[in-house]
C-alpha cells in the first residue's frame, strides 16, 4: 500500500506524492541565491530556479547551524523553546508563501501539484500542533465599471 499523498508547506525540501498510478515528483520554482556556505537560498529577486529532489534554505538560514537537539541557528524566528510558534503557509493557485510569525521564510511558484491533501511534518524531531486552521483566500474586490 502506498502513502497518501503528501506535499510539504514547511519545508523547503522537495517530496514526491503519490497517485494512483505513479510516483508523482514535486515540481516548484524558487527565486534563489547561493549563500556563503554556496547552499542555494531562497531570496525573493533571486534567479528562478526549478526544484524538483532538490533542497533550498531560507535567506538567513545559519550556515554554522548543526543539526542538534533543541538547537537553533542565530537568525532563527521560531518562538524560544516552550513557547508555540506560528506557521503560516498561504497557498495561492500555483503560489506558495511560508511564514514564520509573520516572517517570509520561503516562497515557491508554479507549484506542481498544486492541490491535494495537506501533510503536518517536522524534520526529525518532535512536534506538536496546538491549532490546525484552513481558511478560504478571500477574492480580490470586483471592480466596477
């Protein structure tokens, strides 16, 4: 039995899903520059780069971050350790927007699929959810004649 379908909104690693039929590769393309560690980082007026099995960090992502236990790198906006941190992720058409509370971390275009069920993921560590919300992009105004 295969997974569900799964595409990631938290993460700027690419996952696959899966249809009924195949193996369906995640396609989206991301502004990016190469940072001082020459890992690729999202910065918005980057160069468009398509992802797709490939990874990208956010524009202040620490490039001395280790990947430790409760470790943080020193431009982190995660709330501090006990406290909840607010995760927004506004999908819009084939326009995705990452935000940590209220910081853009990431942003991604012509996201391929672009619908389909919503997976909650951490990186290798423990997470909880206090709070799950989906709410309808409003419509921009109608103009009037």
């Amino acid at each position: 039995m295969r997974p569900p379908a799964e595409l990631s909104t938290t993460s700027s690693s690419v996952v696959f899903t899966w249809n009924s039929a195949a193996l369906v590769p995640v396609t989206l393309t991301v502004e990016t520059v190469a940072g001082p560690d020459k890992r690729p980082r999202w910065k918005k007026g980057g160069t468009p780069t398509v992802y797709s099995g490939k990874q990208f960090w956010w524009s202040n992502h620490d490039p001395d971050f280790k990947e430790l236990l409760d470790t943080r790198g020193k431009n982190d906006v995660e709330s501090p350790l006990g406290e909840w941190t607010r995760v927004e992720c506004v999908c819009e058409e084939k326009r995705l927007a990452v935000f940590i509370n209220g910081v853009q971390v990431n942003e991604a275009t012509d996201v391929f699929p672009s619908s389909g069920r919503i997976l909650l993921q951490c990186e290798g560590f423990e997470i909880f959810f206090r709070k799950f919300e989906l709410h309808p992009l409003r419509k921009p105004e109608e103009k009037k004649p």
